[in-house]
C-alpha cells in the first residue's frame, strides 16, 4: 500500500512539474505563447487554449498577435467550440482586414455557425444566422477561392430553412386544424416558389380542404367543396402522374357526390 501511495505521489508532483504545468504558472508570456504554440501544432488544443486565454489581451496590439489571434481562432474552431471560434474569426477579420488570413477567416468565422445549424426538425435560429453570415462572406468576397463551397453551404441550410417550413404547415394537417394548413401551405409554396416540395404541398392542401369541406356545417359545405375541387385540379395540372392521383381521385369522387346535392 506505501509503494502504491508513493508512485501515485511521484506521478502527482511529475505532474505539477510538468513543462505545461510551468507554463501556466510561469510570469514571462514569452514562455507560455511558446509553449501554446507547441501544444497547438500536437494537436492539444484544449491546453493550448488555456495559455492562449492567458496571454491574449497581453499581445494585443504587438507584432505578434496576429499569429496568436489566428492561431487561438484555429484552437476554438479544430475543438469544435464554434461560438467561440466564430466570435475569434470574426475579431481576427476586423482588427486584420490586410492580413493574409483575413479572407480565411472570415469564411472560417462563417462557417462555424453552419457547424450549428441544427436538424431541421429543431429551432432555426442559428441557421438563420448562418445563412446571414455566408451571404455576408460572399457579398465581401466575391472573388474568393472559398465562394463555390460558401455557396454549397448556404444552399443547404436553405434547403434545411424549406423543409422545416414544410414540416410546419404539414403539421397543421397531422393535427387536424386543416384551416391553419391550408393559409400555412399557401405561404409556403408562395416564399418557396421553385421548392422540390411543391407537389407534396398542394397534396396536403387537398387532403386539408377535402377533410375541411366534408365536415363542415351546411352552410359552409358547398364552397369548401368547392375550393377543395380547385386544389385538385391544381395538383393534377402540376404533375398528372402525380404519386398522390389514387389518393387525389377517391377525394374527388366524394367532393362531386356530395356537390351534387347543391345542385338539385
């Protein structure tokens, strides 16, 4: 039991001694930039980070901040702490608007807010930001060897923006308020005009005007069989071999059937 306590103690006080553990330590910034350089280019980057945090105001404004500032950027951001990273890409941008890095990492700054864009199921609002920020980036630089992967990576998050707003309206249906689905599924397909989702939206618009109509009071009945009629013929003359046609044709057969007692 005492040579186990010893060597547990010998590790603990090796520890303590440890170059690292005399950096954080040490008074002389010189000694802790370099030995955060050493542990950023081992790919430590949680203690390099430690050191970085230490010295940064210190450097500020010296002839060696610039690579600092990049570097502390770099850490954040291959540690996937993106906010942290985005916020020092950002400043590096800012305060270095000449520096060679700087169109890096304002993409790099970018980025990292579509690093957390979440699943579109989820709140939106940090792919909102990051779509914002891209297009920012690419307003910037339009001459940018990073413009054709900005645009890659902004179409998708506005892909995932489109179906989250899909998702929304379809839900109204799934719950059965089919008045709400219908205004969301009209707003949808009016901001996403070209939208892929199309055929599947003036769908659910059908199935939401069908279900509406038939459960309506009398006096309501016949016009909402009438709009769901129209929604019909508008799914058919966007594509009439639509996925949805058996669906779409047993709605209609019972929205004419129950017209036909309007018209005696």
């Amino acid at each position: 039991m005492k040579k186990i306590f010893s060597i547990l103690s010998l590790l603990v006080l090796l520890g303590a001694c440890s170059p690292y553990q005399k950096a954080l330590k040490s008074q002389d910034n010189g000694v802790k930039y370099a030995m955060a350089d050493s542990l950023y280019n081992k790919d430590k980057y949680g203690k390099a980070i430690r050191l970085f945090e230490q010295i940064a105001p210190a450097y500020r404004g010296k002839p060696q901040a610039e690579k600092l500032f990049y570097t502390y950027a770099q850490s954040y951001f291959k540690s996937k702490q993106y906010y942290l990273a985005a916020y020092q890409f950002e400043s590096f941008a800012s305060s270095y608007p000449k520096s060679e890095k700087a169109e890096e990492c304002a993409y790099l700054g970018a980025m990292c807010y579509s690093k957390l864009s979440p699943s579109y199921s989820l709140d939106q609002v940090d792919t909102y930001k990051a779509i914002d920020k891209l297009q920012g980036f690419i307003n910037a630089y339009p001459n940018s060897t990073y413009l054709a992967e900005a645009n890659v990576i902004a179409k998708d998050l506005r892909d995932k923006i489109e179906k989250k707003s899909f998702e929304v309206a379809k839900q109204y249906n799934t719950i059965s308020d089919y008045k709400s689905a219908i205004v969301a599924l009209d707003i949808f397909m009016a901001e996403f005009a070209g939208t892929p989702l199309k055929e599947d939206a003036l769908y659910y618009k059908l199935d939401s005007a069908y279900k509406l109509a038939i459960n309506s009071v009398q006096s309501k009945k016949e016009e909402r069989l009438n709009n769901a009629s129209e929604a019909y013929t508008k799914l058919i003359k966007f594509n009439e071999s639509t996925s949805y046609k058996s669906k779409a044709d047993d709605m209609l057969v019972q929205i004419n059937n129950d017209l036909k007692q309007f018209s005696k």
